[in-house]
C-alpha cells in the first residue's frame, strides 16, 4: 500500500510540477520574449543611432535564444515528463526492458543536467546586455521598456534556472528510480 501511495505522489508531483513549469514559467518567458522582439522591432523602425544598434541586436539575439531553448522544453522535455509520469502511474518496470529504455531515461537526465549550462550562459549575456550609456543622449521611453523587458527575462531565466536545478531534475531521477530506471 505504502509503495502505491509512493508511487501515486510520484507521478502526481511530476505531472503538476510540469503543468506549472509549462504556465508560470516556459510560458512567461515566451511571452516576455515576443514583447522584447516587438519592442526590439519597434526601436529599429523608429531609431538608426550606431549607440543603440549595438543593443538591439544583443537584445534579439538573447530573445531569440531563449525562444528556442522554451521550445525545445516544449516539445522535447514536457513529453517526457509525461510519458514518465504515465510509467510510474502504470508501475512500470525498466529492469525488464530491452535495455533502450534505460539508456533513454538516462540520456534525458544527462541532457537535463547539460540544459543547465545553456540557462547559466543565456543569464551571463543577459547580465552584460546593458544599454550603453551616454551623457550626451537621452533616450526614448521605449529603450525604458525594453530595458525593463529585458531586466524581466533575466529574472524570470534565474528563477526556471532554479527551478529546474533544484526540483525538475530530482523529480526525474525519483520517478525514473520508481520505476528502476535511473541511477541507483
């Protein structure tokens, strides 16, 4: 009884951490993103300062990198946080696998692990993306904004940063070893 409870809370914590993950986070930044490229745009039309030019691209650059690194959470990591909820709700066992599965498993840990130096990178340019500052010019509302966008992403890559470091991955490694996937 106490394993089936185990098991249930296992896959229940995993499933409700990814729908949380995927609304309060991945979605966030999407959107945080699409507003730095809007404004990026937008500045662009309505500016040709070499000054801010510079910035502008550093901004898009980032935006865009972290558009793809949402995605690929998307499409790559929420599946399989799904399939390994659907495993441990269904009492699967690994150790009778062909051998695939586990490699699978592991390979998704060790690439969860890698992701963390990607979110560690994309937060050291995020840090230097500062709008350069000049005594001599005053700058619209709209660098403000986008300033602040940015100061937004940067917060809110930290926070998944952590929250994927400290609570996806050990709700993985849990759920992979209920289901005698994962390393002992």
């Amino acid at each position: 009884m106490e394993q089936t409870t185990q098991t249930l809370n296992a896959e229940s914590d995993l499933l409700d951490f990814a729908r949380k993950l995927k609304e309060e986070s991945y979605d966030k930044i999407e959107k945080l993103c699409v507003n730095v490229l809007t404004q990026v745009q937008t500045l662009e039309v309505r500016e040709s300062a070499r000054r801010t030019s510079q910035y502008l691209r550093t901004c898009r650059d980032i935006a865009t990198r972290i558009q793809g690194y949402v995605t690929t959470r998307r499409d790559r990591y929420l599946p399989y946080l799904e399939e390994l909820s659907e495993k441990v709700r269904d009492q699967h066992n690994c150790s009778e696998c062909s051998g695939g599965c586990k490699i699978n498993h592991d390979m998704q840990v060790i690439e969860l692990k890698a992701s963390a130096a990607t979110i560690k990178s994309i937060l050291g340019t995020l840090q230097t993306a500062v709008l350069p500052l000049y005594s001599d010019t005053v700058y619209p509302d709209a660098y403000r904004v986008l300033r602040n966008q940015m100061a937004l992403l940067e917060d809110s890559m930290a926070e998944l940063f952590l929250l994927e470091e400290n609570y996806l991955l050990p709700k993985v490694v849990q759920a992979q070893k209920t289901i005698n996937a994962g390393n002992k």
